[in-house]
C-alpha cells in the first residue's frame, strides 16, 4: 500500500478548485484505499482528495453507517445552524469554534458509478461541508476572524520556522464527541 502525506496549510493544492472525476476506475479505488489508510492514520473522520495531492472531487470518510466513498459531492439543500469546535488534517492541532448548517441533503456518486442521495444532520453534516470545502480550495482558516486568522497564521509560520512539521499521527481533524 502507497504511503501518502496529508498536506497542509500552504501547499498550494489546498487552494485550488479540484476537478470533476470524469473516470472512476481501478487507480481511483486504490487511490481511495491508500486515503483510508492515511485517514485512519491521522486519525481522522474524513480526508479529500486535494488534502494527499490530488486536485479532483471526491472524498472519503468513516463516520455513521460505516465508511464511503463520495465522488462529484454536492449540497444541494441546507438547514439550522450549529457552532461546533472544528479542526483539520491539514492544520493540525489547531481548532476553532465554527457556524455550519447543521443539515444537509447531499449528491453524489460511489465508486460503481451510482448516484447517491444523503440526508445528514450534525456531525455527518459538518464532516460532508468540510470535505466539500477541500474540493472548493477553501480551508478552517476563511472562516476565521481577522485577529484569529492573522494568530492562526502565527502559530503555522513559526512552526515552519522552527522546523516543526506536523509530528506523525496527531492530526485533529473532525473528531467524535
């Protein structure tokens, strides 16, 4: 199995809007497989497929019903409105009180090619808009204030500085209650 590195804050391929998926074939699906592994490594809830490099629309996750494999996602309606202490594989160990809708209904494609309809609420929900927000080259920080933003940024440039990369296995990203 292919090891992958999760990226973080100013890899540029954070920023970019990642493609539609066009195929899915059998690279995609082991692609998909060496995503699990990278996740659960983290530990994660659920990792796109920018945050390993790759600028295309699809997502994985385990949360709920077990894990899946969501490809050309998208929220087609929203509702409520929850804060919740949210963070990011790709800014590690950082978190931050976020406002989301607290459900969602979102579209999507599995690995066989069918589309798939999901009704999510609360922490499913928030896990799917975060994912969605890696497709969209949007990331934890735009949600923040100035003053939060320019800390956030503090804190990321001197770890750089300093040489301190995220230490292996202590991403923060969504995480359960």
């Amino acid at each position: 199995m292919a090891s992958l590195r999760i990226r973080v804050y100013g890899d540029p391929v954070l920023r970019r809007v990642a493609d539609d998926v066009t195929d899915i074939d059998g690279a995609m699906a082991n692609l998909c497989q060496d995503m699990f592994a990278a996740m659960y490594e983290a530990p994660g809830i659920g990792l796109a497929a920018p945050q390993v490099g790759v600028s295309q629309r699809f997502f994985v996750y385990d949360f709920g019903d077990g894990p899946g494999i969501l490809v050309n996602p998208e929220i087609t309606d929203s509702d409520g409105e929850w804060t919740y202490n949210e963070g990011c594989l790709s800014v590690p160990e950082l978190t931050w009180e976020i406002v989301r809708p607290r459900s969602i209904h979102l579209k999507a494609y599995d690995l066989d090619g069918n589309e798939v309809s999901i009704e999510a609420e609360d922490l499913q929900a928030r896990l799917f808009q975060h994912e969605l927000d890696h497709l969209e080259g949007r990331i934890l920080l735009d949600y923040l204030d100035d003053d939060q933003r320019r800390e956030a940024k503090r804190i990321l440039r001197q770890r750089a500085m300093n040489g301190q990369g995220p230490p292996a296995g202590t991403g923060e990203g969504l995480s359960l209650p």
